[in-house]
C-alpha cells in the first residue's frame, strides 16, 4: 500500500481566509477620530503665489514662454523678462509627448544654466485628454 505524501492545503487556505476576514473587520475601527475644536486664526491671510510661468516646448521643438514664441537663444533673456530676474520662481515645464526623452532635458539643462533650479514637469492627468 502506497502512502499519499501531498500535504493538504485546505484547512490553510482557510485559515488565512478567516484572517483576512478579521482584519477587514478590525481595519477600519483602527482609526482614531478624536473630536477637537480648533481655535480660529489671527494670522493675516497669505497672498496667493504669482501667476504660474508655462515653458512649453511644441512638437516641432519651438519653444514658448506663456503664449509668447521666442527661439531657443534668447530663453534666458525671455524669463529674465518675464520673472522679472526672480531665479526662484518656479517654472513649469511643458512638452509635447511625441518630444524625446534627450530634448526635454536638453530644455532642462538650458533653464538650469539659467539660473532657474526650481522646474517642475507638467503632464496631463491620467487617462484624460486636453
């Protein structure tokens, strides 16, 4: 007579189900709510940050600052211009998705020699269409 030597996995999978159970059930009465109620501020109200500046770099690989088209040779001149010599505004860098990889960084690298370090990447939202 032969024995049977595959242990059973039955009796585990349950067990890890009645887990698994248990901690959907425990999870949410984890957190804690605890009432408070927060005084009101005196302080004076922030101003809103300056007007976003766009750096937008099309498929053809013109570049714009805002909606005004410049070429590549005055960037700098052009936010110079616009940022009023502010180095510490930040930039919002856009391009077309078709660009390489190479010549968003080449724009990258341009805005840095610049003077501008504060550059952030702008991308639509996923799965939506602008």
């Amino acid at each position: 007579m032969q024995q049977v030597s595959e242990i059973n996995v039955t009796p585990f999978i349950d067990v890890i189900l009645v887990l698994l159970i248990i901690f959907m059930i425990a999870a949410p009465l984890a957190t804690v709510d605890i009432p408070v109620d927060l005084p009101a501020s005196t302080a004076k109200r922030q101003p809103r940050p300056d007007k976003p500046i766009f750096v937008t770099m099309k498929a053809d690989r013109s570049l714009a600052v805002g909606e005004t088209p410049l070429p590549r040779d005055s960037l700098a001149s052009s936010l110079a211009a616009v940022t009023s010599g502010d180095h510490s505004r930040r930039l919002f860098v856009r391009a077309d998705k078709t660009i390489p990889y190479g010549d968003v960084m080449a724009l990258m690298n341009d805005l840095r020699n610049a003077g501008y370090l504060k550059i952030a990447l702008v991308a639509l939202d996923g799965g939506g269409s602008q």
